[in-house]
C-alpha cells in the first residue's frame, strides 16, 4: 500500500462514514407507525414532497456510472459523448406529461411497481411477469456498474484490492434493510451538495489552469486528429448525427421505464409534486453538460487512464484521474466522496426497486399469493440484500465489461416495455396479447442486433455498441441508429399486428381494474387511498 | 412546499381544482425540434467564451427547457382553496 493517498483517502473515509450514520439514522426520519408495509419500506411513506422528490429523484437517475462514464466517452470519442445533455433535455417535457398518469392510477390502487400496473391494466399477469422480469434484469448490472464507478475513485487513490468494495457495499446493504427508501432519499441530500460543490469549482477552476476552453478544445482536436478511427472529434462525423439524436431519444424513452425511476415518482406526495419535480429537474442536465467537457479537459491536462483488469485503458478512471491531478488533494478527497456516494443512492434505490418487482409480481402471484403486507415487507428487505449480493458477485468473478455490455443491453432491453405501460396509460388501443408478442419481438430483435454489432476500436466481435449500422438493411450508407429504436419500431409493430389479429378472432376481453377517472385523481382526491371494491366514489373528469 | 400531512389524510374533503387547459402542453414540444435535429448545431462557429456552437447551443436549451415547462406548469395548474 506504498502508493495510497492517504489526504484524500481520509477525506473520503470521512464523508463515507457520515452519510452512512445518516443512512441508519432516515430509519427514524419522518417516522411511519411501523416500516411493515411494502408503501413504508419500498416507497418512503409515498410522502415525499417537491424538495425531497427533487433530490431523490435527480440522486436515483444521475447516478456516479454517469459521472465517470459520460466524461470517459467525451475523452475517447468526443462529441458523440454529448448525447446526455439532449438525452436529458428530452425527457422531461415527455414525463411532465406522461408520469403524472401513472402517478394518479398507482395511487388510485396501491400499485407499488411498474408491473402492477400492467397486470391491472391489461388483465393479464404473464405480460406483469415479462414486464417485471425485464425490469430486473435491466436494473442488475447497472447496480453493478455503481461498483465501477466506486472502484474507479478507489483505483485512482492508490487502492486496488477488491475488499473496499465489498466493505461498502455491505454497509450499503445494511442501512438499506434497516431504512427502506428513506435511507437513499436523506443520503441525496449530502450527494448532490457535494455534487454541485464539486462541479462548480471544477468547470470555473480547471478551464483557468488549463488555458481557458480554446487551449482545451486545441488539444482534443489534436488528439481526435491524431487517431485513426475517423468517428473521433470535438464535432459529430456526418454519419452519426442520426446516431446521436436516436440514441438521445431512445435514452430518454427508457430513463422513466427503469424500476427505480419509477421507485421515485411512486414515493412523492401528490401529483403536483411531480409536475413540479420535471419542470425543476433539467437543472442536473446542466451540471451533467458540465461535467462531460471534464472529459475534454482532462485530454487537455493530459491525463492517461489507468489499465483496466482487460488491459485495455479504463476511460473511467479519467475523470478522477483529473481530479486527483488539478485538485488539491483534502479537495480531491471531497471529489471522490462525491462520486463515491453518488453510486451509494441509486445504488440502495435500484436494490429497492428491483426487490419490490420480486415481491410483489413473483413471489406474491405466483408462490405466496396471501402473503400479507408484513410478509411483503420483510421479503423484499430480503430480495434487496439478494440483489446487491448478486451485484457484487458479478464485479468480483465477472470482466468488469461484462457489466458495460450488460448496461447496454439493459437500455435496450427497458424500452421494450414501453408500450405496455405507455400506450396503457393511455389507452387499451393495444390487447395483453399484441403487448407480450411485441415484447418478445423487440427483445428477440434488439438482442440479435445487439449480438450482430462489432466494435473495431476494441476488437471485439459482438456486443460491440448499441448503434446498428443501416447497412444491415441493404442500404449504402455510414449512418447507424440506436438499436433500442429500431427494436421498439418492431416492437410496435408486432403489438398492433397481433392486436388486430386477436380482436379479430374476437377472445374474451380481459378485465380491466382502471377506470378513465383513475388517471387524473390527486391526494385528496375520493379514494386514492384504494378502496375496497364497489366504493369507488365519483370523480370529476381531468378535462378530456 | 412545507409538509401538510392533512392534505394527504382528507380523503373526504372536495376535489381541489386540477390541471386544466392542456392545449399548453403542445409547447412542450419545442425543446424536442431544438435539440433533436444535430445538423443544425453540428458546427464549430460561433464560438463563446472558446466553447464551440455544438456544445454551449445544447446546454443553453436547458434553461429554455425549464422555462417553457415552469410556464405549462403554471397555465395548466389550477388555483389551490
């Protein structure tokens, strides 16, 4: 350990051990009767109000993967790695009208995951299982990659064995059990603190140091030029802007299908909440703006990666590579506990949300259907410490980009369940059955294309990228777009397809728990706290 | 923004005043045609403060973003009793 630093390392202890006595101490924050209901554990009491949601819900989606990983693609390939700022600004406009809905319905029936509602919706619980069971595995190697993030802060300190990590991780886990969802939301608070603090000083002091942002844009294009794949530079290649905007958009189509981002929106107070949160959200776009030109300035400071375990450069080392040489090192400290503990929030909210989706749509349908909330409670405590079990487990015995390929096919895969909880929202346009045959469409596709896709920078064959070359499709062109829109397009299609075909053969009609009333209701409203059946009071229209 | 738990409980008190006019949320549809169209920013000039059009462009539709939401959110929201 001759090489360790140890100013920042105590640093980063520090604020470690701090948010984690926080951690333990949100059990008593806001305190419920008991925390033996799946609403208390899973959803914080469903009572948290704008400024809260606001923290946890910018804490569970900015996670400490994108803060070293969007640099670390504007350090390799330059502009393409931008895609996170339209990427942001394109969702929210789309979720301040679109999650509310779901907001409303959910609270209407107690649903506590994406799943539920489906089932409720379209009457069919195979489709909640798929639906459930994309959500799992979509959420598992991203908790994962949290461990990358935590692992790249630790490797630039000087410490490469792997119990640190599982040191954390184990605390993580035991506040999480203890705390519930309030651990994650009052930990959000120092997160983002940190977060803001850090960014701040870093666009306004390194830029300073470096020159100002024509010496650091020189540099790139020197070292874009310099390199052989042509796909490089500070600008978009003509055959990627298509690339770039899909893959903006099919990223912000996925962002609110994730199970934790939908953890958050369940946990907040009122409808209006939400509203408020998705006008008040994009100010975390900026800062994630800022935050990837730190992959450019680190090209600018001249800042290498270190190995990674394949023997390949590790570009997520490059963002705390920079830190560690134009900060201080008490500040470089306080840098690495901000990314360390961004990995800690979505971290806890994700094993949350992905437990929730065991206990309520496996277990609870299919092993225990009277199960009660107690029983639900306390097995989803469990599934949380399975699930972060499990993602440890893939760091230490798995290729660390086992879980990068893992996350890519994971945005693709989440997409796929768009349809069944958009359009239901929205509509029973779409039949349980044209939903599941869609599904299995958009999956089968999008993991062939997936499959089928090389990467020439790294030499590896297969599961190279999430961008698919048109030429597939007997087109003579460069261009390529983000393969999870091309598998939502067949997706889609397939649903409508087999739709029409099952309205056609005229089957019994599946039932549906919703009713149009049920998407508008706000707190306060007759009967969002779900009543028993045949009560349902009357409820004004929402104006459609 | 303060906690009003009797909001929550009063399931029995009359429906507050909700959304209304949603013809306003067409707007929200303007950050989408500023930022999902890359030829239009894909360029080096004008520069500010050395950031080329590409990157500042982008970042500035964030504000504009939140601006166009907050004023949505403020026509469709109903006066709270």
């Amino acid at each position: 350990m001759k090489d360790v630093k140890w100013v920042e390392l105590t640093v980063f202890v520090l604020l470690f051990a701090l948010v984690s006595v926080l951690g333990f101490v949100a059990s008593r924050w806001r305190r419920a009767e008991s925390l033996d209901h799946l609403d208390e554990w899973g959803l914080g009491g469903r009572s948290f109000g704008p400024w809260i949601s606001w923290f946890l819900i910018g804490g569970d989606i900015y996670t400490a993967y994108t803060f070293v990983a969007v640099p670390g693609l504007m350090f390799a390939v330059g502009a393409l790695g931008f895609f996170a700022v339209p990427y942001t600004i394109l969702i929210f406009p789309m979720a301040f009208v679109v999650a509310p809905r779901l907001w409303s319905v959910a609270h209407r029936h107690g649903y506590v995951t994406p799943a539920d509602f489906v089932r409720g919706r379209h009457g069919s619980s195979t489709l909640a299982l798929a639906i459930a069971l994309t959500g799992i595995v979509a959420t598992m190697p991203y908790i994962a990659l949290q461990l990358v993030g935590i692992g790249a802060v630790l490797k630039t300190m000087g410490i490469n064995g792997e119990w640190p990590l599982v040191i954390a991780f184990v605390v993580l886990a035991a506040y999480t059990y203890q705390s519930g969802l309030r651990a994650p939301a009052l930990i959000a608070f120092v997160k983002d603190a940190l977060i803001y603090l850090v960014v701040l000083v870093a666009v306004i002091y390194i830029p300073i140091k470096l020159g100002g942002f024509d010496a650091i844009f020189g540099a790139a294009n020197k070292k874009f030029a310099a390199s052989k794949p042509p796909t490089d530079g500070t600008l978009l290649p003509d055959a990627q802007i298509l690339g770039y905007s899909s893959l903006a958009f099919g990223s912000a189509l996925a962002l609110f299908l994730y199970p934790h981002s939908i953890t958050g929106l369940l946990a907040t107070r009122s409808r209006d909440t939400i509203r408020r949160n998705m006008a008040a959200l994009p100010a975390y776009s900026f800062v994630l703006g800022l935050l990837a030109l730190l992959g450019l300035m680190a090209i600018a400071a001249g800042v290498k990666p270190l190995t990674g375990a394949s023997g390949k450069p590790d570009t997520n080392t490059v963002v705390p590579l920079l830190f560690d040489k134009m900060f201080p090192d008490w500040f470089a400290g306080v840098a690495f506990a901000a990314i360390g503990i961004g990995a800690l929030v979505p971290a806890a909210i994700m094993s949350i949300a992905a437990a929730n989706l065991w206990t309520r749509n496996i277990y609870k349908e299919y092993l225990r259907p009277n199960a009660t909330h107690a029983e639900e409670a306390r097995m989803s405590k469990l599934a949380s410490l399975v699930v972060k079990a499990g993602a440890v487990a893939v760091i230490l015995l798995l290729d660390p980009q086992f879980s990068i390929d893992l996350q890519l096919i994971g945005g693709v895969l989440i997409v796929q369940t768009l349809p069944a909880i958009v359009i239901g929202l929205y509509s029973r346009a779409a039949h349980a059955w044209g939903l599941l045959a869609g599904w299995a469409a958009g999956l089968g596709s999008g993991l062939y294309m997936l499959y089928d896709t090389p990467n020439p920078v790294t030499g590896k064959t297969h599961f190279g990228g999430a961008q698919y070359a048109l030429t597939h499709f007997g087109l003579d062109t460069k261009v390529t777009l983000y393969t999870g829109v091309i598998a939502l397009a067949v997706n889609l299609l397939v649903t409508f397809l087999v739709t029409a075909v099952v309205r056609m053969t005229k089957g019994a009609p599946l039932p549906d728990q919703t009713t149009p009333e049920d998407y508008g209701v706000e707190s306060g409203d007759p009967g969002v706290e779900a009543l028993p059946e045949g009560e349902h009071a009357p409820v004004p229209s929402a104006g459609r | 923004m303060a906690d009003d738990p009797a909001q929550h409980v009063r399931s029995d008190a009359p429906p507050k005043p909700r959304e209304s006019g949603r013809g306003w949320n067409w707007l929200l549809i303007v950050p989408f045609f500023g930022t999902f169209f890359p030829w239009i920013y894909n360029s080096r000039s004008p520069e500010l403060i050395g950031l080329p059009f590409f990157y500042w462009y982008q970042m500035a539709w964030v504000p504009i973003s939140v601006i166009i939401t907050v004023l949505v959110y403020r026509a469709t929201t109903g006066r709270r009793p």
